[in-house]
C-alpha cells in the first residue's frame, strides 16, 4: 500500500463521518418538545455517539503509522473534536429554527472523551448502533417504496423472517425484504442463491444487487444480534450444494438411480446420484449435499457477530465452496479492528452504489 493510499484510509472515513455529524445538526431532526424526557435523551445519546466515533476517527488520522497508544494524540484528538463541536453548534445559531447551545458543546466533550477510553468491541457496538439508529430513521421512506414494489409483483409477504445462527451458535430471527418466490425454503430447501436462481423474483434481483433487501437488519444491529461487520449470518441446518460431471469407462450396463452415502464430518452427508447409459464414455453430472456445521472453521467464525458485509463478502466470489469463505472469516477474525471494519463499511457502500453485489467474480 502507498504512502497516500494509506492517508485516503485514514482521513477519507473521517471527513466522511464529519459530514455526517454535520448533516445530523442541521437537518432539525428529532426537534425538541417541551418537558418532553424521553425525546431529549435520545438527542442526547446520540450527541454522545456521534463525537466518540468522531474522536476516535481523529485519533487514527493523527496516529499515522504509530501502533503504539499515544496520550498526547488522544488530547490532542479530544481538543480537536470539541472545537469541531463548538464550529457546529455556532453554525447551527444560523439556521432557522435551530440554535447553537453549550450545553451540547459540553455533552460533545463528555463523547469525545468516551471514544479514547473505549475499546475495540465498545467502539464496533457504538459505532453499529449510532449508523443502524440513522439509518433506520433515513431509510423509512424506502421501505414503502419497497414494500410496494414486492406486493405488487406476487402479492405476497413483504417481509421474510429467518432463522440465523449469531455469536456463539445463538438463533436469532433475521428480517429481510422478500426477494424469492413465496415458500421458496419449503420447495427448494436453506441453501444459498445461485446465478440466475429461479427462486429469485424480478423486484428481488434489484434488491439483492444492491443489498437493500438487508435494509430491515438494521434493526438487527440495532439490538445486538448482528453487526455491520462480520462473517454472513447462516442459517441452522443450511446445505451446500456441489455439483461436477464425471465419466465411467469400461462399463456396458445400463445403472440407474445408483446413490451412496460418505460420512466422515459430524452431520455432514455427501451423496451422488449418476447414470451410465450404455456407453463406455457416458456419464452424468453428480450432485454433493453438505450440511455446513460440518464445514471446518463454521463455529470458530461464530465468535463475533454476523455482519451485513465483511472480508467473505465483499472479496470472495459468490459461488466458491463455503470452506473457502469460512477462511475469510476467519482472517477478519484474526484482524479484526474498529479500522479495518470502517474500511469495509465504505467498500460495501461503494459496491452498492455500483449495484454489483449479485456479480459472480470481482466486484470492483
């Protein structure tokens, strides 16, 4: 990596945040009402989280290079985010309707001081429950616009709860927009989608190429089942499909509906069904079914949370075998850090923007 590429990393992530931080002060969400507690604390909450990620974002930024924790950046990282916060709330004074106030500049402080004292896991929880609170209440325009589309193209559910296996084997219910044919796991079984999958509907494919079917997870990350980041949230009992041709020589009978069972994993079944066809060089195309909790590195990578996006995700090709994306799930585990998920966070953004996460190979 270069010497600018790894600047761009650093800082790109803060000017985009301090974007947000100043749409959030001058959009007049969330307006204050009288006496009223509840809509003052969420205001308040979400002031604090606003500037502990902003203080850590500007702590990397100054850090560089450096691994090794430095106390004077991190003043130096707490005094550049107050005054960031005085700057917004002095712009605020000259918006209608709003108005700059200490108090929030005081409350800024209290977050900036937060973000430098909290750790990895603290600072990952924070960081998904301040973009999944946003986001939720930005993106509820889209939900209708969603839910029309789906009812209107079969009139069925618009909503697909699942079952998904979250940190350490705990199940959890997982919403998601509808993008397959109703009943699709009854009449298909839980397997993953394919290129040009049957079961995916016309409004589904739009959605799945640009992930706003994963829109109703934030509300996952919202209470804590899922993250922004991290290994894919499989369900129990999911298989995977492995399909390859083969030849049988020096045969002359005809085999039909031949099958055979091989167990060497735990609830892992591989079966394959073939016919020869009279013909010395005649042959079918065989089919292996695998339960993936048989699958080496499926429970190491349920000791962080389930992500929307992560290393497997954005790199690894769709239709690899999922042996190979467990290994890059493990190596985000390996890895982790708030960084490295920011990162992440800003390439799926990119990749959704493009609509490319559907695409079987590179997505850049």
């Amino acid at each position: 990596m270069t010497r600018w590429q790894e600047i761009a990393l650093r800082w790109l992530p803060l000017l985009v945040w301090m974007g947000v931080v100043l749409g959030i002060g001058g959009s007049g969400a969330l307006p204050m009402q009288e006496w009223n507690w509840s809509r003052w604390l969420l205001r308040k909450g979400i002031h604090l989280g606003e500037y502990a990620i902003l203080s850590l974002l500007v702590y990397r930024a100054l850090a560089a290079t450096r691994q090794a924790f430095r106390a004077d950046l991190a003043f130096m990282a707490v005094g550049l985010t107050v005054a960031f916060a005085g700057l917004d709330e002095w712009r605020q004074s000259f918006i209608p309707g709003r108005s700059g106030r200490v108090l929030d500049v005081g409350i800024d402080a209290i977050g900036a001081g937060v973000g430098q004292v909290m750790r990895w896991n603290d600072a990952k929880r924070l960081f998904d429950l301040a973009l999944s609170g946003v986001g939720l209440l930005a993106s509820l325009p889209v939900w209708g616009a969603i839910a029309l589309a789906i009812k209107g193209e079969d009139n069925g559910p618009v909503f697909f709860r699942d079952q998904r296996v979250g940190q350490g084997g705990r199940v959890f219910t997982a919403l998601k927009f509808r993008t397959m044919v109703p009943d699709a796991d009854r009449l298909f079984g839980p397997r993953q989608a394919t290129a040009d999958d049957p079961r995916v509907t016309r409004v589904g494919r739009v959605l799945r190429a640009t992930a706003m079917d994963e829109l109703p997870q934030l509300w996952n990350i919202f209470v804590g089942e899922m993250s922004f980041v991290g290994p894919r949230a499989l369900r129990p009992g999911e298989i995977e499909i492995n399909r390859s041709t083969f030849k049988v020589q020096g045969s002359t009978n005809n085999v039909q509906g031949s099958m055979f069972n091989v167990q060497g994993l735990t609830k892992t079944v591989q079966r394959a069904t073939f016919k020869v066809q009279g013909s010395k060089n005649d042959g079918e195309e065989t089919e292996a079914v695998t339960a993936l909790e048989g699958v080496a590195g499926y429970w190491e990578r349920h000791v962080v949370p389930p992500g929307l996006t992560g290393i497997a995700q954005i790199f690894a090709d769709r239709d690899i075998p999922s042996r190979q994306k467990f290994r890059y799930d493990l190596l985000y585990i390996r890895r982790r850090s708030f960084w490295l998920d920011i990162r992440l966070v800003a390439l799926s953004f990119w990749v959704t923007f493009r609509g490319r996460w559907e695409v079987r190979g590179t997505k850049f």
